[in-house]
C-alpha cells in the first residue's frame, strides 16, 4: 500500500453491549498509532456500522463485542459491506470470544480476533499488514 | 497524636542520620540512585489523631469498620454445585434459568437480565437480534416474572426470600413487575425484600445500558425513593456502584469521587422530593468498588471509603441517626476482573487471592475473587467457583483472617495512604461540584473522557511494561510453561437453550401479546404516556397497571422515549 495514505479506522460497538473500555483504549492506541479512527459509541446495528464505514470510506473496520452475540453480528457486518460491494474494507474484532469461536469467525471473513491481553502495537501491526489497499 | 514534640524530634533527627548514613552508603554500594524500598515513620503521622481518623469500630467515622463487631459468621453455601442465596446468574429464557434455579436448590434470586430487556427493548425487536438470553434472561412481561419464580414453589415463599435484579434504565418497571407478582401470590408487596441495581448515573459513565438523558432517568430512581420509602419498607430503592467505574479504567480515587457524587446527586432526589434523609438513607446500599493488585492501596481505599461516606452523610447532609452515616454493601465485588489475563488463566486465582487478603484486612470477608476463568467466556465453571469459594474459606477458617478488626490501624504507611487517597478523592468530588454535580459532569462527558484516559493511561503502562502483569507482558519466554485450563465440570449453563433461546421466547412472547387483553394494554400505556409528561407524577402506580395487563417492557419503554427522548452520548471520545 501507499505509505504516505494515512489508515482509516471505524472502530465499533455492535448490538447492546455497553463494555467500551477496549474499544475506547484501541480508538486512543490507534490514533497514537498514526492513524484516523472514529469511535462509533454504543449499540451501533450492523446496518448503521457498514453505513458509516462506507460513508467515512474507512480502511478497516473494528468490532467489539464482550456479550456473546459476536457469532451473529461479526459476520452480519460482513455480509453487508460484501452486499455493497466493499469486502476491501477489513474486519477485525475482539472482545469475549471464545476460543472455539475464533475458526468459525475467521471462515466468515473476520481478518483477526483480539481478546484480553492483546497489545495494541500487536493489532497496529496487523492492521499495516493487512489492510487491503 | 500519636507522639510528642521531643519524641518526633529523637524520631527525624534518626531518620536524617539513617538517611545520609546507613541508607546512603548501601545506594552508593549496589549503584542505585534511590531506593526501591520505601520507610515510613511516626514523622508521616505528626498529627494523626485516632478518633477522629478511625474510631472504634462501629462509631464514627467508621474507618475500621461498620459495625461494633463483625457479624456472625454467614452459613456457608454447601458447595460450588449449590447456592443458598444465590449467585448472580440467569441465561436463555426464564423456563432454563427457572429449571437451573430448582436443580441448585435456590431460595433466592440473583437475576441476570439480558441486554434488550435492560436496554428497554422487547426480545421481537430488530435490535435485540442475537442478544436474547445471551448475558441473562429475557424478561418482556409479567408472565415471564411469574415463570421464573416458579423456583420457589415447594422450597420457601417469596416475603421469605430476597431478589437482586441487575437492572437500571427500566428498573422501576422490573419492581412492578416484582409487586404485581407479590399480589397475585398474596404476598404484601410490604414484605417484600431485595435489592435493584438502579444506578442509572454509573451506566452513563461507565456500564452502558442507559435509555433516556440523565434528567428524566433520575426521575425514575426519585420514584423508586418516594415509593420504596413508603410502601416497599424492607427492599433497597438503589445499589450505587463504583464497580463498574474501577472496571471501566477509573482509578481508585477517581471510582470513588465519581461514586459518592452520584450517591450525593440521588440523597439529593429524596430531599428535593420532601423525605427526610433518615428516612431513605438506610435503604441505599452500594455496590464495592472492584480492587487491583496495589495491595495497601485497596486496604486504604476501603478505610477511607467508609469515613467519606459517613462525612458526607454527617457533615453535608446533617444526617442525625449515627446508622445513616454508614455505607452499606462496601464489600461487595472487591475483585478487579480487568486484571484476569487469558494468559496461564489459573493466575487469576492467585490475583483473586491477593486481592481478597487486602478485602479481609479492611473489614471485608475476604473473598476468594472472581473465578479464574472468568475472561475464557461468559459464565463460570464450577471448578473455578469451587475453587474461589475455598480461597475465602482458606482465608477465615485456615488464616483466621477477619478474626481482628482494621489489623493495620495505625500503620504509618497505612494511615498516610488512607489520608493520601481520601485526601485525593475530596479533590475530585469538589471539582465534581464545581462542575454542578455528577450529572452535568455526565451530561458534559467528563467523567466518561476521564475514565477513558486512565483506561488508557493503564494500557500504556502494561505495553511498555511499566506495568509488570505475569505471563503477559513478562516471563513469557520459551522457558515458561504455558499452563492452560480446561474445564472438566461443565458449565451448568446448556449452550444449545442458551443458543435457541431467542427463538423460544420469540413464541412465548408472540402467544402472550395475541392472549392478552389488548384494549386494556392500550389504556394502560396511555395513561403512562400522559402521566410521564408531567414531572410530579411518580410513575410506579402506572407501570404497575400496565405490568398487570401485561404491556410488555419494550412498549412502556417506547412511551417513555417518546416522552423522555433517548440519550444520546456526547463527546465519548
């Protein structure tokens, strides 16, 4: 990619979960980071996250969740930047997912999961490597 | 004082020659520029004066602790697999929690509630996808309530048996539905015993499931007050929280400013609306305030926590029955389930530990702290509750632990850091003020930029490793043991119910909205709608003739938002 293009980040909370310490600690890490996030605030439906990541023409997509709806709202989110034709856009997420569920998430088109203890120059990382254009 | 003048003078002219003496020459020795050890000494508590900073126990100002004595012993749960009281637990819909609640013999219930139901949103609508039964039980209406209690038939009564309901935005409709359950069963709702959450002010800062904007969401917990005082005389009308603050990234003095400035903004509700203070403050309980690894910091946070609040109550509020001054419920979720690491997870049975000791050396029981597996998933194993529950009993029964009051009174570290941190909370509560109180600090998004800031401050500390946590960001190397867990026990929540719960409740709800009578539901919600707009109304009476026509909690929650409006977050970030 182009090293002077600054990444865009939507960072997200899908559904009702109102745990934002990881999402609002990633959105500050990010910035440090180097690059633009915008921080969407609590209970965002997938719908009004790919809205804004397509409106915001984000980079990257990041989504926390730590009430066990993951498994229908991660790949919900993906499914709907596929249907408007943004699967360019990468999905991470974190949060309280077990480990069994990382696989299945992974299959659906989730570029990474990050739970507890993942450090936030771990995820920048990533993200540089993995952002698609 | 402790010491006289020509004893503290013997005292800092010691310490001086030490210093430049002894302790110099060892620095010089091993190269260090200062130690890595700190002294204190009588020097530090020149002043202290052990009735007005601590008391005996059970008087003014309570540091030591809030009673006389400690109580007798609580009888014991006879194991991991049961609970007498009861856990806080509940999952899929009320028929699972229900059978899960006779299968453990309960005779009281901790409820969790899921998300749309505390959110104020039906288990039907859009925005509940995927989220019913997950983190608690789907509540829509009182059929559900009825449901669930069936747990109690055959094993005790309801006056004979108390309820906490995690619940907050739509806390007074969760009572109704409560009362309307008492009466149907012949129970005086004036026996009834329990404790709501309803601390609508921490969920702006810190916990999320807010509703409507701070200043109607404190006309509902006015009315809790003035109902509660009057016709619920033995349930608590609020569990105020300085948990969820600390686990949101608060540090302890900031979770305790931001803590008692709410309490303060809710004791105003009950005078503005013409109690006397004595009248309501007993039944305002709180809820602990999370804990850490900084063992005598946790230790002085707690001594300090209870003379603040007895200031507050004595001092500001001219509170005039002594047991007014004394918090209630400081106790309670001692443990900081931010610290457990996925990492070798059965370390966090040793910081559970750590932080139980420093619960039992400040009054607390000393609790064994949150199951190890706490950050693996939702819910516990009943090897780590097991195993928790033995720490605390290791704890009193082995240690003896709790058997002296305040052991560390007096400690000059002890007393200057319980200085130090009271000393700092003040500071921020008076800024608080200055602000117009906890809810203008909310509303300006303060307190939650504030939490956001020492969340981060706290990360950037364990990524540079400033912060030592083991097994994370140290002795992570190829010659440690990576030791995992697994849970041999299965967990007592069915995965497959708590998978198609949704789609059960979905049914349920569906045969209860076509049985019910849906002209009186109309009426009732009607009635709520005018009655809500007008301030003095207190909105019990009204949920309660809705609960009673089974209106279901999305549809009072809907009149109320389109009364109240919905609150939405300014300046998060």
């Amino acid at each position: 990619m182009n090293r002077d293009k600054v990444i865009r980040v939507l960072m997200a909370k899908p559904g009702l979960d109102g745990h934002d310490r990881g999402a609002k600690v990633l959105t500050l890490g990010l910035r440090d980071e180097g690059m633009e996030v915008i921080y969407t605030g609590l209970r965002q439906t997938p719908e009004k996250i790919v809205q804004a990541a397509v409106q915001e023409d984000v980079d990257v997509v990041g989504l926390s969740c730590l009430s066990g709806a993951h498994n229908y709202l991660f790949p919900r989110v993906v499914d709907l930047l596929k249907e408007k034709g943004r699967e360019d856009i990468l999905v991470i997420g974190g949060g309280l997912i077990p480990d069994e569920d990382v696989p299945k998430l992974k299959g659906k088109g989730i570029g990474a999961i990050f739970t507890a203890g993942a450090a936030i120059h771990t995820i920048a990382e990533y993200i540089r490597q993995n952002v698609k254009n | 004082m402790l010491y006289n003048e020509e004893e503290l003078e013997r005292i800092e002219k010691a310490r001086n020659e030490w210093e430049q003496g002894l302790l110099k020459r060892q620095l010089e020795r091993f190269g260090m520029e200062k130690p890595s050890s700190e002294t204190y000494t009588p020097l530090d508590l020149k002043d202290w004066d052990f009735l007005e900073k601590v008391g005996l126990p059970g008087q003014y100002p309570f540091t030591s602790l809030e009673y006389p004595t400690q109580l007798p012993d609580v009888p014991q749960a006879a194991g991991a697999m049961r609970f007498a009281a009861g856990a806080y637990a509940g999952y899929g819909t009320v028929e699972d929690t229900r059978d899960l609640w006779r299968a453990q013999g309960r005779r009281g219930a901790n409820v969790a509630f899921d998300l749309p139901t505390q959110c104020g949103y039906d288990s039907d609508d859009p925005v509940a996808r995927g989220e019913v039964g997950k983190v608690g039980i789907a509540v829509d209406t009182l059929r559900d309530f009825e449901v669930l209690y069936e747990f109690l038939d055959g094993v005790t009564t309801l006056d004979r048996s108390a309820s906490n309901f995690t619940i907050n935005a739509p806390c007074n409709i969760i009572l109704a539905m409560y009362i309307a359950m008492a009466e149907k069963k012949g129970v005086d709702p004036a026996n009834l015993r329990g404790t709501p959450q309803n601390d609508i002010l921490k969920e702006f800062i810190a916990r999320g499931t807010y509703i409507f904007p701070p200043e109607p969401s404190m006309r509902m917990v006015r009315d809790t007050i003035t109902y509660g005082t009057k016709k619920l005389p033995l349930l608590n009308t609020i569990s105020i929280c300085g948990y969820h603050i600390r686990e949101a990234g608060a540090t302890a003095a900031q979770a305790m400013a931001f803590t008692f400035s709410d309490a303060i903004a809710y004791v105003q509700l009950g005078l503005d609306a013409g109690l006397d203070v004595d009248e309501f403050i007993r039944r305002f309980t709180f809820l602990g305030f999370s804990g850490s690894m900084d063992f005598f910091l946790e230790i002085a946070r707690s001594r300090a926590a209870r003379r603040i609040w007895a200031r507050i109550m004595k001092e500001r509020f001219k509170a005039k029955d002594p047991r007014s001054w004394v918090i209630s419920g400081l106790g309670a979720a001692t443990e900081g389930r931010y610290l457990c690491t996925t990492q070798r997870p059965l370390n966090n049975l040793t910081r559970g530990i750590i932080m139980g000791v420093a619960s039992a050396l400040s009054g607390g029981r000393g609790s064994g702290g949150v199951p190890y597996d706490e950050p693996l998933g939702l819910g516990h194993s009943y090897e780590g509750t097991q195993l928790s529950q033995d720490a605390a009993r290791i704890m009193r029964y082995e240690a003896g632990l709790g058997e002296v009051i305040d052991p560390l009174a007096g400690s000059y570290y002890v007393e200057s850091l319980t200085d130090q941190v009271e000393a700092e909370t003040w500071e921020i509560m008076n800024k608080i003020e200055s602000m117009g109180g906890a809810v203008e600090a909310i509303k300006s998004g303060w307190m939650q930029r504030e939490v956001a800031k020492s969340a981060y401050h706290f990360q950037k500390e364990v990524e540079s490793g400033e912060r030592v946590v083991v097994g994370l960001n140290k002795f992570t190397g190829d010659d440690e043991l990576e030791v995992s867990t697994s849970r041999l026990v299965p967990h007592p929540y069915d995965p497959k119910k708590r998978e198609d719960a949704e789609e059960r409740q979905l049914a349920v709800l569906a045969k209860v909205k076509k049985e019910r009578d849906n002209q009186r539901v109309q009426s009732t919600l009607k009635a709520l709608h005018k009655a809500a707009q007008d301030d003095s109304e207190n909105l019990m009476p009204y949920f309660l003739d809705c609960v009673k026509a089974y209106a279901t909690l999305g549809e009072m929650c809907n009149v109320l938002r389109d009364v109240f409006g919905e609150w939405e977050p300014v300046g998060a970030m």
